[in-house]
C-alpha cells in the first residue's frame, strides 16, 4: 500500500495551524492542526456539534477563523497574525455537500460545465472535460436532463462530476451520502473512491457515520468538542484509540469500573465487581491504585473453557441474531456484557466468557 499520508514525502495539500473559531465566548474549534498529504482521503469524525463542518468551512474560506493559519499547496490562504485571507474561489478546491446545490434550470451538464465557464475555459475544452467526467460518474447519457429528473444518488454524481471537472486539487465533501438510502450510499461510496485514487485529489471527507470513516480514509481525524482527539489510520485508531472517547466512538465496547491493584509486567491487573482482570493496554499510564474504566469489545471477547487466565463464569441473558454475525448478552459478575460469536451456545450449560488481555484497554477514571 502507499503511503498517502503526509508524512510520505513532498509538500502537503492542506496545512491548518493552531485554528481557532468562535461564536461568542464559544469555541467550536480549538487549537487544531492537521496536515492532508497529495492525493490523501482524510475522514473529520466525530458527534454532532464537534466541530466538523465549521473546520471543513474555514479550510474553503466560508468561515474566518479567530486565530491560526492555513496552507494551501504551500500557499497561506488565511493567516491571523498577517491578516491575510483569500476567498474561497481563489483557494483552487472544490466541495460537495449533503444537499447536492445543484442549478434547478440548468441541465446535468450545465451544473458541470458551470465552474469552467466561470474560468473562461474555451468551449471546446469544456464540452471535452464535461462529456470525460459524466463518464466517469456513470451519467453519459443524461447529459441533457434536469436534476429534478434525476434521483438523490444521481443528483450527487452529478455534484461530484462538478466537483472534479476543475481539476482542482483538494475536494471538500461535507456528509455527501447522508441524504441518500443505505444501499446506494454504499455504492456511491465504492466510487468515490475508486474515482479519487484514480484522479489523485486530496480529500477532506466530513461524517459522523463510522463505517463510512472506516471504508474512506487514509488517516481518520476524531474530533471532540472543538478538538482533535485523535489522528490515525483507521486500524490505528480501531486497535489503539488514544482515549476512552475514542474507543468509544469507533466501534462497540463494553465498559467495566474497576481498579488498578497491581502492575504485571506491561500489564495491569483490575480489580471489578466481577473479580480481577488482566488488561495489557494503558494509553493512560494508569498505575496501582488508580480508579479506571476497563474496555474491550464486543468482537474480541469469546466463550472459553474453564480454568484458563483471564475467563470468568458469566450468565446467558439474551441471544440476539442480527444477520452477519450474533450477539449474546451476558452478565458477567453484575455487569451486562456483549459478545459476539457462534450461534450454538449451549443456553443450559455453565459458560465461561474469556477476555483477552491484549485486547482489554485500561482508561483513567476522572473525578474517582
Ligand atoms: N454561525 C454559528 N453561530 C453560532 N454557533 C455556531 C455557528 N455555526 C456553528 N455553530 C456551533 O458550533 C458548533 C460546531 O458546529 P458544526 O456545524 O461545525 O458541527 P458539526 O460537527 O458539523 O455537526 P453536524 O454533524 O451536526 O453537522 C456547534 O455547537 C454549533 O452550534
Ligand atoms: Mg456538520
């Protein structure tokens, strides 16, 4: 695989330094830096209200920020210690929103053709590069007709062909599947990136939905409250989330309160309501003594036999078959714990759920 991530050599795209924005005494964004490589797909993560769009925003020029810097290609397009600001037709991007922001009264290849003629691009060329990217996003032969004759999916193919007929370097899309039905967003999704690691555009991609970070980037960026939480790839930050938020917030845990009472090596041993655990992973540096939440997920535990470290008796509540896979609910001591495994478990028998250690994370406790 290549690395597409900043750090793989050669100027980045995008630059943001120490950004700051503010409504009122309210910081939507705090402190953020965050560099986008040639060619990366980098995903914003993170809840409603964290920040996302507001950065998305301030990267294209819609917003000015209170304080810090921005980098384009090298080039600062918005710097508070300067003053400088460029406007966002002059900062060479494009976006793609939630809403497709199609021209009602244009055709399909008018919207495309929109920002080229904006340009002074010849009419020859623009009826070359129009006819090219309707081609790429599938819609050739509906060149001709309205968007409110085209459904959601095909509305956003024809943003996105709009988006990259520019040729512009970095395309911004903010939640661009969010409108649209589970099973064409996921195939929207296949082609957008198939189509950016063809083209090779930087992208910076803005959702709240974690499959879709997962299935998009190169580096994932979970924000929170206004700030970065964490940056890394996606298994990065499945594997070894940085902090309890972002364990949480990227696939499923369960949780257990408990305490530290002993150092094992690497490992730590947790005292819980359901007995001590083994748990080798400590982003925190937790120590003896301290109060902490222990993690692990849903995939990572599984039904063991008796005796072996790390296995506790647990009580089958409930057994529910989702399709792909089943999930159990289990008490372990009086904690309700999930788990995914195989279908036949035996509901009468004594069951022993092993947690791996390796897998279980310890996360300070604030405020115990
Ligand atoms: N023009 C504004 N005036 C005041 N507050 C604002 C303004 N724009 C955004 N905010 C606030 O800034 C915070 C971040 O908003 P933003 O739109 O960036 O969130 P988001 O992460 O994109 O959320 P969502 O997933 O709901 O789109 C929110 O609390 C929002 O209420
Ligand atoms: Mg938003």
């Amino acid at each position: 695989m290549t690395d597409r991530s900043a750090a793989g050599g050669g100027r980045p795209r995008v630059e943001v330094r120490g950004l700051e924005k503010a409504y009122g005494t309210f910081k939507a964004l705090d402190d953020i830096h965050l560099d986008v490589g040639e060619g990366e797909f980098v995903v914003l993560l993170g809840p409603s209200g964290c920040g996302k769009t507001t950065l998305l925003r301030c990267v294209a020029g819609l917003e000015t920020p209170g304080r810090g810097e921005i980098r384009l290609g090298g080039e600062t397009v918005f710097s508070s210690t300067d003053g400088t600001y460029r406007p966002p037709e002059r900062r060479n991007l494009s976006m793609v929103f939630q809403s497709y922001a199609l021209w009602p009264h244009m055709t399909v290849a008018g919207n495309v053709a929109y920002p080229l003629e904006n340009r002074g691009v010849a009419r020859p060329e623009i009826a070359r590069r129009v006819t090219d990217v309707l081609r790429m996003v599938g819609l050739d032969h509906r060149g001709d007709a309205y968007p409110g004759q085209l459904s959601g999916g095909q509305q956003q193919r024809v943003s996105l062909a709009r988006a990259i007929v520019t040729d512009a370097g970095l395309v911004l899309f903010d939640e661009p599947l969010s409108n649209l039905d589970a099973k064409v967003r996921e195939n929207l999704r296949g082609e957008l990136l198939a189509l950016q690691r063809q083209i090779g555009f930087a992208a910076v991609y803005v959702t709240h939905d974690q499959t879709e970070a997962m299935a998009l980037a190169d580096r994932v960026v979970v924000m929170e409250r206004g700030r970065i939480a964490q940056i890394g790839t996606p298994r990065a930050i499945y594997d070894r989330p940085a902090t309890r938020y972002v364990a949480g917030f990227v696939g499923s845990q369960n949780e257990i309160e408990g305490r530290v009472v002993e150092a094992r090596g690497d490992a730590l041993v947790v005292e819980t309501a359901a007995g001590p655990v083994l748990a080798a992973a400590n982003p925190d540096g937790a120590r003896p003594g301290d109060a902490v939440h222990l993690l692990f997920r849903p995939e990572h535990a599984a039904f063991a036999e008796a005796g072996a470290a790390n296995v506790f008796p647990v009580r089958l509540e409930r057994t529910q078959f989702l399709g792909t896979h089943v999930e159990h609910t289990v008490r372990l001591g009086p904690v309700p714990v999930t788990v995914r495994g195989p279908a036949d478990v035996d509901p009468t028998g004594p069951l022993h759920l092993r947690v791996p250690p390796e897998r279980a994370f310890v996360f300070a406790r604030e405020g115990a």
